[in-house]
C-alpha cells in the first residue's frame, strides 16, 4: 500500500493550489521517507507546470473563453500579485517567489502571458521547485526532530 501513498503525495503535488507548499511536509509527516517525498512532490509539481507551459496557448484560448461568458473580467488578487512581483523582480523574482505566494502554475501562465520565453520559465521554475521542494522538505525533518528531542 504504500506504492498508493507515493501515487496520492504526486497527484497532489501535482495539484494547483495544493502543490509541495503543503504535500511535502504533509507526506514527511505522515512518516514516510523524505527523500522520496520530496522526489515525488518535486516530479509531480513540476509535471503539471511543464504541461501548462508546453500547452500555454490552448490553456491561455480556453480561460479567455470561459471568461468571455462571465460579466466580469477583473484580475484576482493572486494576478495582481504576481503582476507585482513581475514588475519589481522579473522571471526569476516571479519563479522563486511564487511557491509560497501565489502557486507554481500561476507564476508560470503569469510568466508566459507577460511574454517570457518558455525555455526560460520552464528553467526557473524548476530552480524554484527544486528549492523549495528541499526548503519544505528540511523544515517538515527539522520541525519533527525538534519537537521529538524537546
């Protein structure tokens, strides 16, 4: 059964808005072994990332059609942000901070939709997520071991 939990930890490392932010110090948690919890967090974020940036433009057609049938188009304030962030730090500044802040995917489309070069942001983010996938994952080892030895 424990094949099943890997397979769960990917799926949702693999969902927006889940992501390692919270699957990784979940699976260590959980007690299983960090280093493959962060392998398959790692993998299953950045999958799901690499697929909306290969498939930008069909993702990019489709939002713009679902929102032409709402009223309003007003940007949310995860679009502001990141917008922000984009305008203060650039690429980089949006990759490495979107984790925590606003979401590994919407750091990327946000990337993409400013006219970054994919090559490029497929680069940074997976710097970011390889950051914080081991950011999270020590924090979940380091957090545990204190609480134990305390």
């Amino acid at each position: 059964m424990l094949i099943v939990e890997y397979a769960l930890l990917f799926l949702a490392a693999a969902t927006p808005w889940l992501e390692i932010a919270l699957v990784v110090p979940l699976g260590i948690i959980r007690g299983l072994s960090p280093f493959w919890v962060m392998i398959t967090g790692f993998a299953g974020n950045l999958l799901t990332v690499f697929l909306l940036i290969v498939l930008f433009q069909k993702v990019k057609e489709y939002l713009a059609n679902r929102n032409e049938k709402k009223q309003s188009q007003k940007e949310s304030k995860r679009q502001t942000r990141a917008r922000n962030i984009w305008n203060k730090y650039g690429l980089p500044g949006l990759s490495l901070l979107g984790p925590i802040l606003i979401g590994t995917h919407i750091a990327a489309f946000i990337a993409l939709s400013l006219g970054a070069d994919k090559t490029r942001v497929l680069i940074w983010q997976v710097v970011s997520i390889a950051l914080w996938t081991l950011a999270f994952g020590y924090a979940a080892i380091y957090g545990i071991d204190f609480l134990i030895n305390t």
